[in-house]
C-alpha cells in the first residue's frame, strides 16, 4: 500500500511550525528541569524531589516525555525543509535524534522505577527504597549523558545543511556545529572525566544560544524561500538541490 502527498506547503509555514515545535521541546525540558530536575539535576536533587513532592515529580516525568515528543517532530520539519539540500544527511540527522530520544526515553523508564520502589506499598523499608531508587535514578542519568552522543552528532549535519541552503542564517549553522562539539564533550567528560563538571560549562552556553537561536529564528524569521519543493512521494532520498 502507497501512500502520496500532493499538497504543496510553504516552506514559511513549515518552517514556523518547526520553529515552534522546537521551543516546545525546550520549553518542556525546562519546565520537567524545574519540576523534578529531570534533565540537569543530580541524583540527590531527584531523589528529593521525588520524595518531598510526588504528584509535582509524576507532572515532571510525563513533561520530560513529551519533550522528547516535540524534539523528534522538529526533527522531523528540519528533515524537510533541508532534504532538498541533501537528503542522505538530512536523513542522517533525523535518524541520530531518533536514537537519541529512543535512548533518553528508555533511560526516563529508570525514574517510574525510582517511583515505584519508594511507594509505602512497595514492601521495602525506607532505607533500603532510598538505595534501589538511588540506583534506578543514577542509571537515568548515565543513559541522559549518553544520549548526548546522538544528540551532539546530529548536530553536524544539521549545521552542515543549515549552511549550505541559504534558507537560515549561516550564523546559525556554525552555531550548531559548536553546540555539536559541547554536547560530545559533556559526553566524554562525564564517562571520563566525572570529577571535572566544569569542563563542560562553555558548552551549555553555545548550546542555549544555537538552539534557542534557531528555534525563535524559525518561528519569527521563517525561511528565505516559500516552497518546499516537490511532493513527499516523489523526492529520492539522495536528491540535491541548488541552494537559493
């Protein structure tokens, strides 16, 4: 069964509901952070939250899943507003973010864990929930930090494509290159190097600027040109196109 999309859709609109989609990801993420520390939290600040305040930890949990939700669809409206740059490295990127989200999702499942285990109705005494759960909630944030592999890598060819398609800011591109290089080294510094957090600080801060960057340059500025191009059904993956 084949399906075909015939509808032409502008690449202004495209580009604002990325742009949207992706500071609700971010929006999201910041939102479960400050509910739960779900994200740059360490497993003290976790753990606290999800014992002093249970319902505000289950509210941060599902937040942090829907964030992920919202990168993958902006991942998604990058794919195809650029696949007519290349669209072997279009889809590259989407598949990295994919197994990105993929592993941050799974490593998430650790935390309803942690919840389950300090629940009075669970049959483990207060001590020995605080070590299963310290445990769960540590095994989260070793596959958080590993997916930053797959998030840092998407990055490259984002930034590659953003450059070469003349429809963003070129700016934007070399940002995301950079941002690309701080999320692998706060990958390597926190297998390697745990007793060195700072090295990864410089990092975060390229990272704010190119995301959040690119995500209100969408949502305000749009694209330069107002097409996508040919229909979904009949684009080959490997199509390039002559940047305008």
């Amino acid at each position: 069964m084949s399906f075909e999309i015939t509808d032409r859709v502008t690449k202004p609109g495209l580009a604002r509901i990325t742009g949207g989609l992706y500071l609700l990801f971010i929006v999201t993420s910041v939102l479960a952070d400050a509910l739960a520390h779900i994200g740059l939290g360490d497993a003290q600040q976790i753990y606290g939250s999800l014992t002093a305040s249970p319902a505000a930890f289950r509210f941060g949990l599902v937040t942090a899943f829907v964030s992920t939700f919202f990168f993958l669809l902006a991942a998604w409206g990058l794919f195809v507003l650029l696949r007519t740059v290349n669209g072997d490295l279009a889809l590259l990127f989407l598949l990295l973010n994919a197994i990105g989200v993929a592993v941050q999702c799974a490593s998430m499942l650790q935390l309803v864990t942690a919840m389950v285990v300090v629940d009075p109705s669970g049959g483990l005494d207060t001590v020995q929930a605080q070590s299963v759960a310290l445990v769960a909630i540590n095994v989260y944030r070793t596959g958080f930090v590993a997916a930053q592999l797959f998030f840092g890598t998407w990055l490259f060819p984002l930034g590659y494509l953003v450059i070469k398609s003349g429809l963003l800011p070129r700016l934007l591109g070399v940002l995301l290159i950079l941002d690309g290089v701080g999320e692998l080294v706060w990958f390597l510094q926190a297998f390697l190097l745990p007793d060195y957090p700072a090295i990864k600080t410089p990092g975060t801060f390229v990272s704010l600027l190119a995301e959040v960057g690119l995500a209100l340059w969408l949502l305000i500025r749009g694209v330069k040109d107002d097409r996508v191009g040919t229909p979904l059904s009949s684009t080959p993956t490997g199509t390039t196109a002559t940047p305008r």
